[in-house]
C-alpha cells in the first residue's frame, strides 16, 4: 500500500503542476493580450515567392475544396508556385488531377505530386516537395483548411525587418461550429488552444509550436534546422522546437483565421488526439535532454517547454489515479490522508481558459454563453479518450514513428453516407471494461464516505463508456453500410479507418 500511496502522490502532484502551468498561461495571457497586430502589404514590391504546399491522403470529400481555395489566393501568378503532395491510395488523386488542369489552362503554377509510397507520411511529403519548391517562404495548409483569398498578404508582414523569425502561425476556425455536440465541443478546446494559450506563449517568450497548417515557414528555418523529419508523428512539434532551440523565433497571429473541419465522430477524435499524444511522447523523448543543456533559455523557459511537451502525459496519470483510486477506497484510513492536488486550485485554469476564449471570440454576437453549453461535452470527451491517449503516451516513450493515422475529413458527408467507415477494435472493449471498473471505484470511494473522489471518478467511467461504446456504435453503422454496399459493387469506394 505504500507504493500505491507513493504513485498516487506523484501522479495528482504531477496533475495538479500541470494545471498551475496553464493557469500560469491564463494570466500570460491577461497580460499581453492587448499587443498590436501586423499591418496588410501595401507595396508589390515587397511579394517574394511563395509555395503553397497542400499534404493530401485519400481527401476525395474535401480535395476539390482545398484546391479551389489555393488557387483563390490573392498574390501575384508569376510569384506563386502550388505544390498538392499528394500519397492517396484512392480517386483523390484522379479528382486532385481533373481539378489541377483546370487550374493550369488558366495559368496558375500548379502541380500533383504524387507518391506511391507513403515514406515518412506527412513529413515524407513536405520534405520531398521541398525540393522542387521555388518559394522563399513556404504556406502549409492541410486538406479541411479554407484560406481566405487575403491569407498570404496579411501573414507576409510578420516577417518583415526580422530575418529571424522562422514561422508565423494563424488561428484555427471552424467550418462546422453548428454541427454535431461533438464539433461544438471541439471547437471550445480549439479556441481556448489558440485564443489563450498559443497567445500567451508567443508573447511570453515561451515555446510555441506550428499546429501543422494554416502558417507559413520561412525555407532557410525549415532547411537549417534539418527539414522534415519522420520519426516522431508530430513532425509540426519536432521542427518547431528544433527552430527554437536554433534560436528562430515565431509569430502568432491571432487576427488572421482560418477555418477548418472539426472531427465528426468519436472514432475520428480518439484517432487524431491519439497520435497527437504519442508524437507528442516521442517529441518530449526526443528533445528533454537538449532543453535540459540549452543555455540560451531560462529555467522558466525550460519549464515551460517541458510543459507543453508533456501535456498528453497528464492522460496517463489521470489513468492511474482511476486504477489506483479503488485500492486506496478499501484501505480507508490511507485515502484520508492523501491530496486531491489536481483537485484544487490548479483544475480551474482550462476551464478559465475556455471561458476566455468565447468571451474574446464570441461576445459580439452574444452567443458566447451558448457556446460554454457544450462545455460538458467536452468534458466527457477529455477524460473518455485519457485511456487511449496513455496508451498512445507509453508507446510514444517507447517507440519511434509509427504509422501516420490520417484524421478523416469528410465535407458534406456525415458518418454513415461515406468518407469514414470505423472497424470494431479490442479497445473500444477495453474502454467499456475500464468504464466498469471506474464505477466500482467510484461506488467503493462513496462507501468510505469520499464524496468528492467518488462524483470525479463517476465522471471518468461516462467518460470512458460513452467513448468506448460510442465508438462500438459507429463501428455498428459502418457494418450495415458496407453490408448494404457489397451486393451493387459499392465497396471499394469507401475509405475503411
């Protein structure tokens, strides 16, 4: 019982810092809010050349959608090169060609790229597209992202007069904020990501990675500090912090937004946040030891970008809590004596945070109140996809690469009429399974009269059963559709996830 008190100790120790640490960037935030942005281009002469990069795999929903808004962009043609790095396995690449010739009968530089392998997966594309860009700057936008046709000439500013910064980011926003439960309450956590958090970072000092679209890369940044790199799944969050550690600066430009898809199903979000918590795993195994020697930065600098690397680590001690919560429930006495930490102060800074972020982006309109309703939502989505995420969190520790996982966009189409088709798997069972065992935790923690630790672990078992049998029902619907598909030869249309 006393290892088990130790781990407990250390893991809501471990939560509760981590939750100190955004608080930290809420006030970072309050602080610098007010900064000034970046004024538009005025003079043509300023316009180098750019290359568009568009990293496709198996889009065929949303390819032409994306094609239509790169070529919208306004900068001069003769400075303006378009690269579609496309690895599909499907008709994307058929429907991506018809689209492009279109494109370049009206003499827009324009071209497919295509891989019939997917070596080093979205890293692999970038870098071998590299090669033949032409651009001095580099504008990455993956396949849900709309540019606005005035994107390349707000975001050139941030570069002007410095020649060290590397990269300049825009917000994300949302295509389908009004859609599912699931989208609204994705789209929370988004904007609390860009509204509150990448702010503070950027202006701090701290930190701050590309989120892997919507920005535009400076080549001799990308090309210095090694260039794509396959071996952790968060290629954006690996340059980023080898850029910092160079000593390339960033820029965050919350003005300038882009919208973009927000997942439609469970399976979808549980894969994305998945792979973001294992690439985030090998980015931290990757790079602690030179953040560790770096001199240039301080130790709250040091912190702060362990911080961020280890953010998905939290999933793994929130699992632990749960599985060491019914053992501690039976010895009674020893519950009693053990912080909550992560209970206290430390877990008001992400909902603050979110608060924030409506406030800021939504109070105009007045329907920011609105928006926070799905704040639940969220909630049970967070601690539901914690079990897969420590998982993804121990193979990322463990492990490099992997396979790149693509998140499945799907346009128009919603879940069951094409584009996303879940298989069943064993974890949506051991999901179902951990569910139950959080209730027996939860019931023996009201029994030694825990009411507190029994309502949280309570939230994590519906957590953890609406995503584990959600993700059995769409695995249920994707069945009867591929059975309904099967006798008029409809099967190998269907992307199968």
């Amino acid at each position: 019982m006393i290892l088990i008190a130790v781990l407990y100790t250390l893991a809501a120790t471990g939560l509760g810092l981590y939750g100190l640490y955004v608080l930290a960037l809420v006030v970072q935030y309050l602080r610098f809010r007010n900064r000034a942005t970046v004024p538009a281009i005025s003079d043509a002469g300023e316009w180098p050349v750019i290359t568009v990069q568009l990293p496709m795999y198996n889009e065929r929903y949303v390819a032409e959608r994306a094609l239509d808004a790169a070529a919208a962009l306004d900068w001069p043609s003769d400075r303006l090169q378009i690269q579609v790095l496309d690895d599909s396995t499907d008709d994307t690449t058929s429907i991506a060609r018809a689209r492009i010739e279109r494109y370049r009968r009206r003499g827009i530089d324009i071209a497919l790229i295509h891989r019939s392998n997917r070596d080093g997966f979205k890293a692999g594309a970038l870098a071998n597209g590299l090669k033949s860009a032409r651009g001095e700057f580099i504008a990455i936008f993956d396949a849900d992202f709309v540019p606005a046709p005035d994107f390349l000439r707000r975001m050139l500013p941030c570069f002007r007069g410095d020649p060290s910064i590397g990269f300049v980011q825009a917000r994300w926003e949302h295509l389908n904020p009004q859609g599912s439960a699931l989208a609204r309450a994705l789209a929370i956590a988004v904007d609390g990501h860009f509204v509150v958090e990448q702010v503070a970072r950027n202006r701090s000092d701290w930190p701050m990675i590309f989120n892997g679209s919507a920005g535009i890369w400076r080549r001799a940044c990308i090309v210095t500090c090694g260039g794509w790199q396959g071996d952790t799944l968060c290629e954006d969050m690996d340059l980023s912090y080898r850029a910092a550690m160079a000593g390339w600066r960033c820029v965050f430009a919350p003005d300038i937004s882009v919208p973009q898809e927000e997942p439609a199903s469970i399976g979808a979000i549980r894969s994305q946040h998945g792979r973001w918590a294992k690439g985030g795993a090998q980015c931290l195994r990757k790079h602690a030891v030179s953040i560790v020697r770096l001199p240039r930065w301080s130790p709250i600098q040091k912190a702060a970008a362990f911080a961020y690397l280890a953010g998905y680590t939290m999933h793994l001690l929130m699992v632990l809590l749960v599985v060491l919560w019914l053992p501690l429930a039976i010895e009674e006495r020893m519950l009693q004596h053990l912080p909550l930490t992560f209970l206290g102060f430390g877990g008001l800074g992400l909902p603050i945070e979110y608060v924030i972020s409506q406030w800021v982006l939504h109070r105009r309109d007045g329907t920011w109140l609105h928006r926070l309703a799905y704040l639940p939502v969220l909630l049970v989505i967070g601690l539901g996809v914690s079990f897969s995420n420590g998982l993804a969190v121990v193979s990322g520790l463990l492990t490099r690469g992997g396979e790149f996982h693509r998140t499945p966009k799907v346009g128009a189409n919603a879940l069951g009429r094409g584009g996303y088709l879940p298989r069943k798997e064993l974890l949506n069972w051991a999901e179902i399974g951990f569910s139950v065992y959080a209730l027996i935790a939860a019931a023996a923690l009201w029994s030694s009269g825990n009411r507190t630790g029994a309502v949280f672990v309570f939230l994590y078992a519906v957590g953890f059963g609406y995503v584990g049998a959600g993700s059995l029902i769409e695995a249920a619907r994707a069945d009867r559709l591929r059975a309904m598909m099967q006798p008029v030869g409809m099967d190998n249309r269907v992307r199968y996830e």
